[in-house]
C-alpha cells in the first residue's frame, strides 16, 4: 500500500497533507498518531528549508511504514539533527524523528533532496 500527496510550497498545506494522510492510515488499518508526527516533522523542514512542492509519500511494507518526504535541492545545508536547545523556538523536527522512528535518513541528487524515516508497524486500536 502506497500513500502520495503533493503539497505546494506553504505552510497552509501542512493541515490538508494531515488530513489525508491520517484518512490513508485509518483506512490502512493503521495507527496514525506517530506517522503524522514523523510526517509533519519532515513536511514543515521541507518547507521552511526546501524551495517547490513537496511530495509526501507513505509505504507500508510487511514490518514497518517508510515515511518520506522529496523536493528540489534547496538550501546547501543537508538534514542533521540539531543540539538540544531549550530557548530556540524551532530545531527540534529531526530530534522528534530521530527519537520516534526506527531509522531516518536523506539522500540527494543534483535535483532533488529526499529525506525519509521508517516507523514500526503498529495496528489500530
């Protein structure tokens, strides 16, 4: 099963990508809460540091869920989880994926930047 959303480059669009991402997981027979978490984590970097639309997409796999998230190359800066600062508002996106998926991780070509991470199966309640 295979879940995709394009999404434009705001931040407007975060809540729509939720909304049917979380629509995939029910009807996938899948717990959502950590998939939107790790999902939204990963489209609000996208946008505040990529440059294009985003695409989404959602694989469910025999034992675990891919999450990830591709767009074009925008800054040099390449996905890193960021020292614990208690008095910056932001920063804490890939310290929330780091800590909730099995693996997170980002590969890039001259175009694209995709960053992904993969969460273990847990059915719905």
């Amino acid at each position: 099963m295979r879940f995709v959303h394009e999404l434009p480059h705001a931040a407007s669009a975060l809540h729509a990508a939720r909304e049917q991402l979380e629509l995939w997981c029910r009807t996938s027979g899948l717990d959502a809460e950590a998939i939107l978490i790790v999902a939204n984590e990963l489209c609000t970097n996208a946008i505040r540091q990529g440059q294009g639309p985003v695409r989404l997409s959602a694989k469910r796999t025999a034992t675990c869920l891919a999450v990830s998230v591709e767009q074009a190359v925008g800054s040099h800066e390449r996905p890193r989880v960021l020292p614990a600062n208690a008095w910056e508002a932001g920063g804490r996106g890939l310290r929330i994926v780091s800590a909730m998926a099995q693996s997170w991780g980002w590969h890039c070509d001259e175009r694209t930047l995709t960053v992904w991470a993969t969460l273990a199966l847990e059915p719905a309640a």
